[in-house]
C-alpha cells in the first residue's frame, strides 16, 4: 500500500504489491534471507545505507500496521528501540519476538531489504495496513 515515491525502483514495486498484512523485511547485512524470498541488496560498504535511513523512507511511503522486532532489541540497542516507538507512536502495533522466531517470520515477507548496517539486531518487520 503506497503512500509517497520511493526513488528505488525495486523497493518501490514491491511496496505497490503490497495487500492487506503482508510483510516487508529491512535487516541489517547479516541477517539471512530465506530461499524464495526476494532480496533487495541496497548495502554499499560497513554501515552505508544505514538501517534507520532504509526504514525511515520506506516508512514514509507505506501503510503500516505493526512491527516486528525481536526481544534482544531491548538489551543490545534500546536507543534503536526508542527511536521506532517515537517513529510509529501508538498507531503501530510494537510486536517483540525472539531472534530466532524473526528469522523464521521472515520466510513469510514478500522482501527483505538489505542495509549496510552493524548493529547486532537491527531488523524490523513491517506489516501493511489496509486503506480503508
């Protein structure tokens, strides 16, 4: 469900593909992406793009309903943490999971987006809302 332009084109099909609850992945460069699911590789070099950079312009121009992030979150990055509840308020479901159940979610997105970030589990799953 779209909302504004996303200059990368790769992004931007896979948000005007997006339905009702289906998910988006943007990971960090380790993070794996299972067989099957599309990746869209935007990492340059260590830490470029960075995962808040990818998030925020995808954010701006999706609809979403919830986020996923894992329960780790809260222990090796909670500035990263702060920051997405700021972001998304109250509106947005903050879903917490554990790593590995992130990892297994993410055979379920319809993407994952790949930043040059190095921050151990700065991984989001965003899932769409509806229009109406």
């Amino acid at each position: 469900m779209h909302k504004n332009c996303m200059m990368n084109s790769d992004i931007n099909r896979v948000l005007g593909e997006l339905g009702h609850t289906d998910r988006l992945c943007i990971g960090d460069c380790g993070l794996p992406v299972p067989a099957g699911v599309e990746k869209i590789d935007l990492a340059l070099k260590k830490g470029i793009p960075g995962f808040w950079d990818v998030l925020e312009a995808v954010a701006e121009n999706m609809l979403v309903e919830q986020v996923t992030v894992a329960e780790e979150m809260k222990l090796h990055c909670p500035e990263l943490l702060e920051k997405i509840r700021r972001y998304f308020g109250t509106a947005v479901e903050l879903r917490f999971v554990s790593h590995a159940q992130l990892k297994k979610e993410t055979q379920c997105c319809k993407a994952i987006v790949r930043t040059g970030e190095m921050t151990p589990y700065a991984n989001i799953i965003l899932t769409a809302a509806c229009l109406f």
